[in-house]
C-alpha cells in the first residue's frame, strides 16, 4: 500500500472523492480531507477488503495504540461547553468561540467515524439556552446553517447520517428546511451517525414521549399496563437510532453536571469531565476521555464475579 | 497489677473522650466557616463500595455493609450539625436483585435490621427529628421488610427538621415509567369527566388553550414522582471513584453537582463531604443567576 502526501491547493477542497483501477489488482483512491489537511492519495490491492475509507496519515487509519478495539464504546455523548469561556479568554467575541466550536467539532466527528464509534449525539443548544442574548442565538442558527450547507458534501461521502433531534418548533424555517434535506440526504449513509440536539433537553424528551403515549392510549392502541420502559424508549426522540444509550458522555470545560442532556438515556453511562475548554478539547482529549471509558468497570447493579 | 492495668484502661478512655471533644469542637469551627457562604439545601449519596471494602480489609460478607451504615450514620450527622435539611440515600437499586439470592438475602436482613432500629427512643431519627420517607418500587420488597417501611415512615410523619428519603427497590426509570403511567391515567380521566366543548369557529384562542390543558405538562409527571416531596439535589455524592448515575434520579440531578471521590464508601469522611461542599459554593453564584434568568 503506498501512501502520497500533497499540499491543499484551494481547487482541491471540492473534490469530490473517488476510486479508478490502475490496473487489475490495484485501486487508486483520493478524498478531500475533512479538516483540510490535504488530499491523500492511496493504492491498495482489491485482494485485502476493500471498504471505502477518508484516506489519513498511515499511523492514524487504525486506532491509536492507548486504545484497544474491542472496548471502544459504541455511543458518544458530548456537551460541547465553554465556547464562550474560550473566547473571552483570547480576548475575542463569543461567536468567534462557536466558530472554533464548530471546527472541533468537526474534528472530534472525523476521529469517531474513523474508530469505529456508531453514534455520536453531541449537545449544540439547549432549552436552557433560549434565554442567551438574541443576537448571539441568531448567529448561531446562521452559523449551524452555513455549516450544514458547507460539511453536506463532506458527511455524503464520509457516510455520515445526520440527525436533529429537539423541539424543532422555534427555529427558523430556513434552518428547519436544511435540516430536512441534510436528514433525507443522508439517511441511508451507516458509518457514523451524528445526532445532533438543538432546542433539547432531556425532561423536554420525556415529557414528548409521555404525551405520546398518552395520545396512543386515548386512540385505543395501547392499554395502560401495557406502557413499560421499553415503550417509553420507543417515543424518546433517540428513537431515530440503534444504539439510544450512550456509553459515555463527555463534558468540556470541567463543570460537573449533566444539564439536562438525556436524561433517560443517561441511566449506565460512564461520565467523563474534561477540564479542557471545547474548542481546545482535540485528538489528545479525545483519547484520555476514550481510555478512561475503557478502564472502568461497568456493571449494570449486577456483580463482576 | 490489675489496678494499674484498669488506671491506665480509664485513663485511655478519658484521653479518648477529650480527644473527641477536641474533634468534635473543631468540626463545629469548620462548618461554622463553611456556613458564612451558600449550603446546599439537599445533599444526595450512592453508597458505592462496601464490598469491596470488605475485601480489601479481609473481612467476611456483610461487614463491609455493616461499616458503610456506620458511615452513613456519622455523614448524617455532619449534615445535621451543617444544617443540610434534605438528604437522599441510594440504599437498594431494582437492579440489585439480579445479584446472587444469599447476597441479596443477607442486604434484606441488614435493611430489616437497620430499619427497625430507626424505630428506637435513642436512634438517629428522634435525636434529631428526621422525617423517613422509603422511595421506591416497595411492593418489590419482602413483607417484613416494607411492613418496617411503613411504619417508620408513620412514626416520623409529624417530625420536620430534617428529611430522610431511603431509596429502595429504586431506579430512576421506574419512578418516570410510575410518573407517566399516572399522568396519563389522570389526564384521560379530567377529559373523561370535562366532556367536550363546543366552541364557535372564531373561537381559536379558546380551542387551543383548551387543547394545551388536554396536553400533558411538565408539572404533571413532576408531581406524579415520588421523589415530588424534596427539592431537587444541589449535589450527588458517589463514593468508589465511579462516575456515573446507575439508573438513580436521573430526573432531580439534571442540575446537581456530581462529585465521584476515590474512596470507598466506608472509607468517606468529613473531607470528601467539606470539599464537595466547596466546590459546590464555587459555582454556586453562576447556577442561582442562571435560575434566576429561567
């Protein structure tokens, strides 16, 4: 397998990715990177699998060596706090956090679909959040939106499925029609799911779920003792995934609380509180948070023989 | 001999008595300190790591239990003497009964134990007017067991000054699963007995309030938990150094401080409970602002 290296010339960040034969056994493949390190070129043979991969540096297509493969966990969740910390301490506005926010984040979901993780629900706005100055919660819309329309291509071909979950009903409608498409468009991709939770809160989630049932109660579906935990799981809005539970949950910024975020689902995950602030939490943290997670020793109430 | 062999006994005792006075005086100084900023109103604990306690010192099954009563009776007491009015314990979780059956027999004859002395003149209860209340799936319990629940819970309806709230056959989806289960029963039963009105076709705004009190609401599951008699946690203490929530109320900590020290549960001390408290007086200002906003 050979590996080339070149710089980014601006025309290449919208190249789309692509494989052609060299010859019978060979496939030469290129993909714009997602973080625009440059446009790696690869050859391998068609007798190894060939499963199509964003193309990186030769020591980081496997897992780093901290972590161990059959202890990765299978559902992140990450509460993206400190944007507005970080860009008060450098002195700047605190869109210019977000902004640095949305990088990171960009970041942390390449290095997920590369190891392997299936879900990746991350906390963009909260219900708590309404009450934030107008303009900054303006420009976040914008800026969600523009991110969209600009990683659209990049989430297509990195097979990433994007979902929204939240109280959609106080966004704006531009906002709510690109979220549609980004959904539809990218449904069927099975790499890496990102959810992403604007507008949400975890009572919020619950509470949709219980008016749910209720509603399907009154209409004769359901009998009351037929309602469990498993029903209640079926209405929560994480319904939208495979794995709804996520087994650990990041928090940047070092506060030591949950805030709201998935309150349900939250009941076995392993919690990690990073001190870093989110535009600062990369690689590095990622790793120390994913190896701490593969230290612990879950149980479920039960007992390790 | 043996007189002097008693002197020197007699003379450990009063040295013993006088160092705790010491102790004791001393705590009192510190919480007095503690006391000029915020203190948390409601204090909750999950007693993680008596059996691996017991291990670790070479104990049999069930000490390690036994130590981590102890030590819950002295966190009490310092939450007391501190003037925390709220505190709620994780005792037993529903998933526990899934652990061997002699395991779970010997935590039932413990609780049993346990739960009828809080009965007695000179338990913890009276000393200090604690009102009991047993949170959980009880009809999951044995029937000693939760006959003894509710007749502590009885005798220590009238008592005020501080609130007692013993998980037991507990798990926080359980208690949302009861809360749904309940609102839905009672708001079908206000439609039932409401009937439907007729309103004019000009009447939007009078057919869509009537369509909000149809909804379920927030308040409804809220005042459908059983936990509705506290206030929500200001923070949750787990000892071992695990850090995560074990299905325990996953609703009431959405905003508490989570504080996970190493120790294990017969081990936490006054140091882990002073520094949890510190740290929850350092955000503590931001978090009243941000209430206050909402």
């Amino acid at each position: 397998m050979l590996s080339l290296r070149v710089p980014t010339p601006t025309s290449f960040r919208r190249l789309h990715a692509g494989r052609s034969r060299l010859s019978r056994d060979c496939l030469f493949s290129y993909s714009p990177s997602f973080v625009n390190r440059g446009v790696r070129l690869r050859v391998r043979s068609t007798k190894s699998e060939v499963v199509f991969t964003p193309t990186e540096e030769e020591e980081e297509v496997t897992l780093p060596e901290e972590l161990q493969p059959e202890l990765m966990p299978k559902h992140v969740a990450i509460i993206m706090d400190g944007n507005g910390r970080w860009a008060k301490n450098q002195g700047l506005q605190p869109w210019d956090g977000h902004r640095a926010g949305v990088e990171a984040l960009k970041e942390i979901v390449e290095l997920s679909g590369r190891w392997g993780i299936q879900v990746l629900t991350v906390f963009a706005f909260s219900t708590d959040n309404w009450i934030r100055p107008r303009i900054e919660i303006d420009f976040l819309f914008s800026l969600f939106e523009r991110s969209l329309k600009s990683e659209f291509q990049n989430l297509a071909q990195n097979n990433v499925r994007i979902s929204i979950i939240g109280d959609s009903s106080k966004l704006p409608k531009s906002l709510l029609r690109l979220i549609n498409e980004g959904e539809e468009g990218t449904k069927n991709n099975k790499r890496l799911q990102l959810i992403v939770a604007v507008g949400y809160s975890g009572k919020y989630d619950v509470l949709q779920a219980c008016r749910g049932i209720a509603q399907r109660v009154k209409d004769g579906e359901i009998d009351v003792d037929e309602i469990d935990e498993g029903l209640i799981e079926q209405e929560l809005e994480t319904n939208c995934t495979e794995f709804p539970y996520p087994d650990l949950l990041i928090r940047t910024s070092g506060e030591l609380r949950v805030s709201n975020f998935l309150l349900w689902q939250l009941a076995y995950t392993e919690l990690f509180f990073a001190q870093e602030l989110w535009p600062d939490f990369g690689r590095s943290g990622y790793i120390e948070a994913l190896m701490s997670f593969q230290q612990r020793q879950r149980r479920f109430g039960g007992r390790k023989s | 001999m043996a007189e002097l062999a008693g002197q020197i006994k007699r003379m450990n005792g009063g040295i013993n008595q006088l160092l705790e006075q010491i102790f004791g005086f001393s705590r009192r100084c510190l919480f007095r300190v503690i006391s000029m900023g915020p203190i948390p109103n409601h204090l909750a604990f999950i007693m993680d790591g008596n059996r691996r306690y017991a291990k670790k010192c070479g104990l049999e099954e069930g000490s390690g239990h036994k130590a981590g009563f102890s030590a819950l009776m002295l966190m009490l007491q310092y939450c007391y003497e501190l003037g925390i009015k709220y505190v709620t314990i994780y005792a037993f979780s529903i998933d526990n009964f899934r652990r061997q059956p002699e395991e779970v027999q010997c935590l039932m004859d413990l609780m049993l134990e346990k739960i009828k002395s809080l009965l007695e003149k000179e338990s913890i209860v009276h000393q200090y007017g604690i009102r009991v209340y047993f949170i959980g799936n009880l009809a999951l319990l044995n029937d000693q067991v939760r006959d003894a629940a509710e007749e502590v819970m009885k005798a220590t309806a009238k008592n005020s000054r501080v609130v007692l709230l013993i998980c037991i056959a507990y798990n926080s989806t359980d208690e949302i699963l009861q809360a749904v289960k309940k609102s839905c029963i009672n708001k079908l039963d206000n439609i039932e007995a409401s009937g439907s009105y007729k309103h004019e076709d000009s009447d939007i705004e009078a057919k869509d309030m009537e369509n909000q009190e149809k909804k379920i609401q927030l308040v409804d599951i809220e005042e459908n938990m059983q936990m509705s008699v506290a206030p929500n946690p200001d923070i949750l203490i787990r000892s071992s150094g695990e850090t995560r929530l074990s299905n325990f109320l996953l609703w009431q900590t959405g905003n508490s401080q989570l504080c996970s020290p190493a120790a294990l549960w017969p081990e936490i001390g006054l140091r882990h409970l002073v520094w949890a408290i510190l740290n929850f007086q350092r955000s503590h200002s931001y978090l009243e602002k941000r209430k206050k906003q909402l």
